[in-house]
C-alpha cells in the first residue's frame, strides 16, 4: 500500500498541479461563499476551474439524444448505460459489428484507437448536490462523545438530487472541478438497478443488427454465436419501471386531491383560452367555402364528450420554440431566445417553409383534429404520409416521390402533398402527431395550431421521459403497432394512434397520464410484454472481443477491479478476452490504472466501489477533491489517442422508482498532446 501511494503521490506531483489560488486556507471561505452561488477568493479573483468550460474536442461531440441527455440541457432525458455499448464497440471492436442503436454521439475514429473506462461504483449525481449533511440523527446521550460523533456522517437527505435547484453542470463543476475543465462532455444516465440489470450487464451487452440476424438464419454453414440471446432490451424494461402506478395508500396526507388539483389546472389556463378568444378580431379576411374540406367524420359525434377545452392541449409559441417547431423565420428570429451555449442549438432557416393555409380562423373547443404521419427513408427524406379524421377515417395517403416536381402513378411529389393539405385541411383545423416537429419540418410547412402526443403523459420523476409510440399505444391503449417487418411503419397507424391518445386523454381528463399531478399512469401487463415483438437479440462483448484476442493477444482488454466476482459473471466462458487484475481498494485500482494506461490495450477499465465518497471518514466535500485529484492525474498521464470515459452508475432500488438517483457520465479525449 505504501508503494502504491508514493506512486499516486509522484504522478500527482508532477501531472496534476492545482489552480492558481486554491489552496488549503481558501476551503474555508470557499465552503462559506457556495452558499450565496458564487466562489470568490480573498483577493476577489475566481478560481481556474470555475470559470474554465469544457475543453471542445473535435473528435467527440453529442448529436440528437445526446444533447438531450447533456449536463448543460436544464430538461435533460437521460441515457441508459446500453447506450454507452455502441461507442465501445464503435472504437474496441473497430468495424467488426454494425450496431443497429440509436445514435447520441459524433466520434473521429481516426483519432481514437483506445477506450479508458473508469467506474465508481456507488457514485450518483445526489453525491454531487449533497456536499455536507444536514440531516441529523438524534443524540444517544448513553454514547460517549467520541461516539456520538462517529453518527454523524454522511446523513442524506432522501431524493436530495431530484429536489435540488442548482443545474446539474453548476454542481459538476463545484464538486469535482479539474474532471469537469478536462472533458468535454457530460450527459446524465439512468441507473440500470431501477429496470433489473446489472452495470456490467449493461454496458456489455451487445445489441445484435437485424441484418446480423438475417444472415445468420440463411446461412447454414454459419455457426451461432455462444452468447446469442434473446432478451428484452433496456429502454423496455425502463419505461415499464417508471410507468408503474404509485400506491395511491402512500400518498401524503396534504396532497389535494385529483379533482380539485384538475379544477385548479384549469383555473390557470383561463389566460390561454383569453388570448384564443381574442384571435377573433385578427382575422376579418373572407375565408374559402367549407366545401372542399375535410370533414371531422360520420362517427365525429358518437365520441365521448371532452372533460376540458382541448385548446388548453395546444403546443404554445414558447413550446414550440422550444421543441425547434418551424414557423415563420420572422417570428422565430424574433422571439427565440439567445443560446446558452453555441454547441446546444443549431441554426435554423425556415424562409423555404410555407404555411399549411393563407388564412387561418379562431381555433375553437370544437375545432376538428386531424392525425398526421410521415415515414422516412435511411436519407431521412418522407417516403410515406397519411391523414386521418377524428373519426379514424383515412382521408388521405400517398408516397412521396422526393426531388421530383410533379407525381405519376407511383405517387405524388412534395409540393403536390403541400398543395393537397393546403387546399383540404379546415382553417381552424388542429394537427396532431407524434414527435410532429420531425414530420412538419420534412413537409416543410409550419401550423400554428398543434399537439404533440409525444407529451401528454408524464410518467416520470425526474424531468421528461423519452415515450415511445409504440410503448404509450400498449400502456394506455392496450394494443400493439409498427409490428409490420418491413422497411416502414404504416403511417396511418401512426396516425390513428397519436389521435387515439389524444381522444382518450380528452376523456379522462388532464391529469390523467400525469404522475406529478396525481393521475393514473395503468401498469404494463406482464403476459402483454412477454409476447410482444419487442425482444431483441444480445452477444455478449466480450465475445466479440475473443474472437480479435486469440489472432493478436495485444487486443485483450485490461481490467483492474476490486469487485473479482462481478467480473468473472460478465466474462462468463470468455475469460481469455480479458486480463483480471485485483485491487484492495479504489486507490489500489487507480494506482494499477496509471501502470496500464500506456499499454497497448484497446480497452482499460477500472472498476472499484467508491466507498471514500459514499461513506466519507471527515467530509464528503474532501473526499470529491481528493477523488477529482487522482482521477484527474490519471487521465493526464494517458497517452494520445484515448478515449476517456468516467462513470458514476447511479443508485436505485428496483423496488422503488422514487428513491433512484441518476448517475453522470463524463467524456474526454487526448487529442493535441505533445
């Protein structure tokens, strides 16, 4: 052990120099000023690492759902570790396996030859936020002094992270302050106990392609992987997990009760509904015949009344900025706000874009609704649209022919689809789709009366949750869609089931499928999920890494844990892709980290509980510090070329959704070093 730290002790020396006034006769005064927002030193300068953002690699950077996820995005959906197994593979595994995944990130592979994994087991953005106690057990006046002051560490408050005001980058930054300068990205996860897997489990689990699996079935000299499974993945079993109703039993006593929360909802919509009404006056022009347009349906009138003014489910000016809706560039230069940071927002150019109609009328509690779909191709160019009435009656459908002026036999080309949902859809018509904000900018139309389906339910705790169509049509429908095998889903399905959510929303009432309000969220049935078509079939990792390994050894991956057992589940029969080295402790792993990160693996993990943070001895304040210290020295000592990933899984108990606190994982490369 004494080794060991002379060694950490010598990196740290030479590789890790501290900031420019911080040293210790600054804690105190910095512990005192965290609590007025700001860290000022007593010469009133600002430390390096406060001011310091993010290094801005050009070789990793966040695309789509990794913005989303990102430490910077105030409404985060967070990443599930199965997502972080393609950017293993993408850089260890080469181009051995198309990952059939979604994508949350943008690698140069070019410059990246090597992956670095550290895990802090036990680690959780809620250890981040809760820097010092201030939850105090009573005292036991039957205990010595020396005793009684033993229980006071380290007592959370429960969910403090979820509660917890101050932006998720801001306490990054305040608690571990040299990582959050050296890398370049952070995004949230999800703990994977809350949905029944394992961190290992996760990460390593390799989704298979769908081509992968055609092949194997037509060739019948091929041999089937020894790991090949079928298994639901992840994203299922999370959105299931959070989508479980909560014990109506256990509710607090103050809580008010559904029907006037829903009463009180409604009260303060009264100035949206205002300000339809004043619409009225806008609009003098002559308005075309009715005729022509289509129609709300023959069964419009057998439906159930609504419980409230369906304008009040209408996407606002501010939301629709927000979810990036096209609009008039006018307007949307003119009441966009500025970006917080140029890497979070692109620039948008909606000039191109043409309204659905020249006139529009007052959009009423009356107004017909219309579910609108569109499917793309691998160009993410729409190949498929379909319309349908509030009757579910298909009044329009056609492909597409893209880059084409005019339509023939084979369908119509994109300005005839504008012409036709210009001239037929109503002026006071209401849109509703899935995710539409995609479909209307593939259309390139804008509609200022729209609602999204993807946002009628909240089923989550901790900020939005990522609703499939597929999975809210069997959690609140109770049926199944986009089962078909081919290339596209079948639009009017998807438009029939955005309206169908729409339609039962409208029933049920505005808190129904609101969790924070009090609604009722159904349970996914157990025998529904089983025979669903969701499964997906999984190889293990390290298989695939096997397979490299035993025609060059220098490709088998470095391994230095503390936890031998949890490892040697996950490596199963492969054991020879890996080399296993045991640890004490975290500082032991770190120490061996450092000795094996100029070696010529293409993957380095280490993996160690973090018991220093979790279960400090002084304060968990000095134990961050003293972590951000040596994992910081060990990021510097690796050479160029590695891709550096620090874990912090996240804590959750699969029987309790409300007590998981998300984890964070952060990014840095070693480009530009000498």
């Amino acid at each position: 052990m004494e080794c060991q730290l002379g060694l950490l002790s010598s990196i740290l020396e030479k590789s890790s120099k501290p900031p420019p006034n911080t040293s210790n006769q600054l804690d105190e005064e910095t512990y005192n000023n965290e609590k007025n927002g700001s860290i000022v030193h007593k010469d009133n300068s600002v430390p390096e690492a406060t001011h310091t953002s993010s290094q801005k690699s050009s070789v990793f950077s966040l695309v789509k759902s990794g913005l989303e996820a990102s430490a910077h995005n105030q409404e985060r959906q967070p990443l599930l570790l199965s997502d972080m197994c393609p950017l293993l593979a993408s850089v260890v595994l080469a181009k051995e396996r198309n990952i059939d995944d979604k994508c949350w990130y943008k690698i140069k592979k070019s410059s990246v030859s090597r992956v670095v994994l550290v895990i802090a087991e036990g680690l959780s953005v809620h250890h981040l936020c809760h820097l010092r106690c201030s939850q105090v057990p009573p005292v036991d006046h039957k205990k010595s002094p020396k005793r009684r002051k033993l229980d006071f560490r380290c007592q959370c408050v429960e969910g403090c992270a979820a509660a917890c005001t101050e932006p998720l980058n801001e306490r990054l930054l305040a608690a571990l302050p040299r990582l959050s300068a050296m890398q370049s990205v952070a995004v949230e996860t999800v703990p994977p106990a809350l949905y029944g897997r394992r961190v290992l489990q996760d990460l390593f689990q390799l989704r298979c392609s769908e081509m992968f699996i055609k092949n194997l079935a037509s060739d019948e000299t091929a041999t089937a992987p020894a790991s090949l499974s079928k298994d639901l993945p992840s994203s299922v079993l999370y959105k299931s997990a959070v989508g479980v109703q909560q014990d109506t039993v256990k509710r607090k006593a103050e809580h008010t009760s559904t029907a006037l929360m829903e009463e009180f909802w409604l009260a303060q919509q009264n100035v949206k509904l205002n300000y339809y009404k004043t619409l009225e006056y806008n609009f003098t022009s002559k308005l075309p015949s009715s005729k022509s347009f289509w129609s709300k349906g023959k069964s419009a009138n057998l439906l159930p009344p609504d419980k409230f003014d369906r304008r009040l489910l209408l996407l606002s000016l501010r939301e629709m900025l927000r979810q990036q809706y096209p609009m008039p560039q006018s307007l949307h230069d003119l009441y966009s706000e500025p970006p917080t940071d140029a890497s979070l927002r692109l620039p948008f150019n909606y000039s191109s874009f043409i309204p659905t109609k020249t006139v529009y009328a007052p959009v009423t509690a009356s107004s017909p609704i219309f579910g609108v779909d569109c499917e793309f191709n691998n160009q993410k160019q729409p190949v498929l649209i379909a319309v349908v009435n509030e009757s579910g009656e298909l009044v329009y459908r056609t492909p597409i022919l893209w880059g084409r002026c005019e339509g023939d036999d084979r369908g119509q080309s994109l300005l005839q689809v504008q012409r036709a949902l210009c001239e037929r859809l109503p002026p006071d018509a209401i849109l509703v789709g899935h995710s539409f904000n995609v479909d209307l900018k593939a259309l390139q139309l804008y509609h200022p009366y729209v609602i999204d389906s993807f946002y009628l339910f909240d089923l989550g705790t901790e900020g939005a949750l990522s609703h499939s169509l597929r999975h809210l049509a069997r959690l609140f429908l109770q049926k199944e869609v986009q089962l078909c095998k081919h290339e596209y889903h079948d639009p009017g399905e998807d438009a029939l089931t955005s309206l169908q959510l729409l339609q039962l929303k409208l029933s049920k009432g505005v808190t129904f499928g609101v969790k924070k309000l009090g609604g009722f969220v159904p349970c996914v049935r157990a025998d529904f999920m089983e025979t669903s078509d969701d499964q997906c079939y999984f190889q293990n990792f390290f298989e695939v890494l096997s397979e490299k390994s035993a025609v060059t050894p220098m490709v088998r991956a470095q391994v230095v844990t503390t936890s031998s057992e949890a490892w040697g589940v996950q490596l199963g029969q492969f054991s020879a892709a890996a080399v296993l080295h045991e640890a004490a402790s975290e500082t032991g792993a770190l120490c061996k980290l450092i000795e094996l990160g100029a070696c010529e693996s293409p993957l380095v993990v280490a993996h160690f509980m973090c018991k220093s943070v979790v279960e400090p001895k002084k304060s968990r304040r000095k134990a961050l510090k003293k972590l951000d210290k040596h994992i910081s020295a060990a990021f510097e000592s690796l050479p160029t070329g590695t891709l550096f990933l620090l874990l912090l899984p996240g804590t959750a108990s699969q029987s309790s959704a409300e007590s998981a606190c998300n984890g964070l994982l952060l990014v840095g490369t070693t480009e530009g070093r000498s």
